[in-house]
C-alpha cells in the first residue's frame, strides 16, 4: 500500500492546536464521539517522541477478530509548535513526523461498522444507530513510545478518558472507568488500557449498588430476549458469591455488556464471554433466555462466573508468560474453570452431584480431545479458532487444579486448599505485584505436597496425556470408576 501523507489544512499546510488543546495533564488522553450518520469520531493526544517521529498503531488481531478493515478513515493530526506530516504506511500504522517533544493529536473516524456481532468471538468495533462499542485493541491508533520504559518494559501510564456527544444522541455512556461520559483519571499500563470496555448507546441497561461498589450492565447491538435488569440481578448474586470465595474487599465500578450474536441455529446453544478490564462481554445466540430451562441456566451461569472470576485471575493477578504467549492459560483459564464449578456449588446452582456430572463431563471431554497426548506448548502456539486446541488450557488446567487441591487438602489434612493459594496471589495483586512467576504457585504447592508431586504435576501440564486424578476425593464422596466409554468417570461412594 503506497504511504499517503497528509500534512495539515489551509494553503500553509500547517495545523495549529485550538487554545484548549494545547496543555496535556496526562500521558495520553482520548475522547470518543458517536456522530450522527453512524460515523464516531476518536481523538488521541499525547506528548510526542523526543526524536520527531511518533508511530502510532492498532493490533493486527485480537481474541480472533481482525482489526484491518476499512472502517478506519480521514486521519489528520495536529501539534501545539508546528506542522505535522502524516503517513498511513499500512492499514495498522500511522507515521507522525513533528517538532521533538511537541504535544501531538490524531483524529480520525470510524466508520461502516457492522451494527451487531456476527459469531460469539467477535470483538470489531460495533456501530448501530442506536449503539456503539469498542475494545480499544481493535479501534485506536496509540502512540508506541507512551508506556514504555527507557529498558523497554512496560510502565503505567496516566490516562484521560471522556466521551463526547453522547446527549445530543439521547444516549448514556459506559465505560471499564465508570458509568458516565466523565472526564475519568486512571492509571494502568497500556496493555490493560487496550482491553477497557467502551459502550455507549440508547440500548436497554441497569446499574445498581450493593454496597460494595457499582455493577453496570448494558445491552450492544441487537435486541436480547431478557432485560439488563434480569441479567444485572443474576449477575450481583455471582459477583457476590465470587468475592465471598475470593475473601475480597476490592468496591468498584464493574461493567458487564451482553451481546446477541450470529443467527439462531436448532439444537445448538452458543455462549461465550471475553474478560476485560474491569469489565466482560458476555456473548450468546439470539434465542437465549435467562427465563428458560433450569440447564440452560446453569450453562449460563458458569459462562458469566469463570467471566466475573477473571476480575482476580487474570486481572488483579495473572502468570507470567515469558517464553510464549498463552504460557499460563492453564491457570488462567482452567484454574478459574475450577473455582467457578465451586462458586455455584456455594450458590446452590450446582448441587454436589450436580457438579460430580460436570466433572465427568469435563473428564470426557479432555480425555476425547485429540490434542490431550500433545505438548502444550506445542497446542497452544498452533490454536485456530474453534480448535480443539483452544480447550486444552480450560480441560487439562481444571483437571490438575482438582487433581492438586485434593492433594492439597490431603497432605494439610484438610487445613488448607488451593483457595489458600488464591488469597495469596489476590494479597499480592493488591500490593502491586500483578504479573506473579509460575514458580511461585509451585514453591507454594511443594511446601506443602513435595518437589516430586509438584513435579509430575508440571510434566502433565507440559507434555500431556491423562490426569492422573485421586481414587477417592479427600472431602468429597466422589469414587473414580471406569466409565461405560472406556473414560474414567466419578460415582458417588464411601470416602
């Protein structure tokens, strides 16, 4: 694609900052502005790199969804000491040449966006007449040289956040920063900024309050067949039995959008959710109703609790990856499997048999995924969408999760349980110290099983094949027999 350079307006070809743009308080500042005829104009101002040249980008891809489309139009830029010259060198890159230092502002539209989603892993911006959604991976153009240290690691970065004519539409504005248009402060590092939620619209929504922060729940895209009243009620009880497990003190501002997505097909049911910062999406086919059967609901359930559980593993703390990325989704993803299976246990979603048959049903499934005798490391670096590839972190991780809590629980005689483990990383997130080595979990583990379990425990985990999972559970009537189909399956019995 030839670079197409943009320098300014008027027959100088200079741009010049209005008086209320040229100060900067923070390291970076966005407005978001739906406009009528569905196009939303997106505003980005920073401080520009010492060297005279800002690159500005966007993900190619993120969680399956490609951001390279042409939906992103009329770029231009402005600096408070000069000229500035703009190339669009691809359809994610943006290239501002300026005065060293000067603060710097790009602008630029979205437009012909899809009004609704079209699959249940589809997170593209959304734009209809009557809503607007983003996650900022896939919709701005940030600054690479903000948020990086001078050694090249991530750093917090001061961010100013505000939308901008949403009332002259007869809309409310939502937000990962709160439940209006702000201004809103925040500090975090720019990996977390591009997974913020961004939601505005004239779409059914609910807020309440329970005392221990706000829970904001607001419908994107189409029509739903329940209200955000009847998901804000189901989803305060989780929130609440969540932090309950957790032992949390965290009261702030949640946000949960809900999304119809795809068409109705018979005989199947899709759900999925994706966590974001302080926030999720929780996909589902049209045809889903809260209202419906008892099963259904339970499916439901556990899709918007492991989401809600990802506000402490993932979010509060999450496991460092530096080898490969997705390094840890054994625990990100199929620990918090296992916690959420034992939160609705503690709601009563699940009874004790209740969750015996889902753990046999994710005992079936491990053992039938073609991928269970394979490397993870291996699996996980050549995942496709909708693979059988992308449930290996969720089956393999629960399994070893209930595989070491039993262990747990049986060499501390019942004293402890990976729930211990869980309140000690939740201590550390508070405290600052988010991104926890794996070694950590093992160190914690050996003390209290041994280095040689903790061992076969990360040869599994590493190089596949069956859990070998406890013949009888600690605390639990649960007996492992051989199943009718060759898989070992639970049947309750004498402990």
């Amino acid at each position: 694609m030839r670079d197409r350079w943009i320098l300014g307006c008027t027959a100088t070809m200079v741009l010049w900052f209005v008086a209320a743009c040229q100060t900067l308080e923070s390291d970076l500042a966005i407005e978001i502005e739906p406009q009528e005829g569905l196009a939303t104009r997106v505003t980005v101002r920073f401080r520009g790199d010492p060297s005279g040249q800002s690159v500005c980008s966007i993900a190619e891809r993120w969680g399956g969804s490609s951001s390279e489309g042409e939906w992103f139009r009329g770029f231009e830029a402005t600096s408070d000491s000069g000229e500035v010259a703009l190339a669009v060198t691809s359809p994610t890159r943006v290239v501002l040449a300026h005065e060293p230092g000067a603060i710097v502002e790009l602008t630029y539209r979205l437009v012909d966006l899809p009004g609704s989603f079209a699959r249940i892993d589809d997170y593209r911006p959304i734009r209809s007449a009557t809503s607007f959604m983003m996650v900022p991976s896939l919709g701005l153009f940030l600054p690479e040289h903000v948020g990086v240290a001078a050694d090249g690691r991530p750093e917090v970065v001061d961010v100013e956040f505000e939308w901008e004519g949403v009332e002259d539409l007869g809309w409310r504005a939502f937000s990962s920063f709160g439940p209006d248009e702000g201004p809103h402060r925040a500090q975090l590092p720019k990996a977390r900024l591009l997974e913020t939620l961004l939601v505005a619209g004239s779409r059914d929504h609910a807020v309440l309050e329970d005392g221990r922060g706000q829970l904001g729940v607001v419908e994107i895209g189409a029509n739903a067949a329940f209200t955000a009243n009847q998901l804000a009620s189901s989803l305060e009880v989780i929130l609440r039995g969540v932090r309950k497990w957790f032992r949390a003190r965290e009261d702030s501002w949640y946000l949960v959008g809900y999304a119809p997505a795809g068409e109705v097909v018979e005989g199947r049911v899709g759900l999925g959710g994706t966590a974001l910062e302080n926030s999720f999406v929780f996909f589902f086919d049209p045809s889903v109703d809260l209202r419906s059967d008892p099963d259904l609901f339970r499916s439901v359930a556990h899709v918007l609790c492991h989401e809600v559980i990802h506000r402490w593993n993932g979010g509060l703390f999450q496991i460092a990856e530096p080898d490969y990325e997705g390094q840890g989704s054994w625990f990100t993803e199929g620990f918090t499997e296992w916690i959420a299976r034992w939160v609705l246990v503690a709601m009563e979603v699940y009874g004790v048999d209740g969750y015996r048959e889902a753990l046999n049903e994710r005992i079936y499934q491990y053992e039938s995924n073609p991928d269970r005798d394979r490397p993870f490391r291996e699996v996980i670096e050549q995942a496709g969408d909708g693979s059988s590839a992308n449930a290996l972190a969720y089956q393999r991780g629960e399994l070893v999760a209930f595989w070491v809590d039993d262990q747990v629980r049986r060499q501390t005689d019942g004293s402890e349980s990976l729930r211990d483990l869980f309140g000690e990383l939740s201590r550390l997130g508070r405290r600052g110290d988010r991104v926890v080595p794996e070694e950590f979990i093992w160190d914690w583990v050996a003390q209290r099983c041994g280095v040689e379990f903790v061992d076969e425990v990360r040869r599994v985990i590493a190089e596949g094949g069956r859990v070998p999972l406890p013949k009888k559970l600690f605390e639990r009537p649960f007996v492992l027999v051989d199943g009718p189909q060759g898989f070992p399956i639970y049947r309750l019995g004498d402990r």
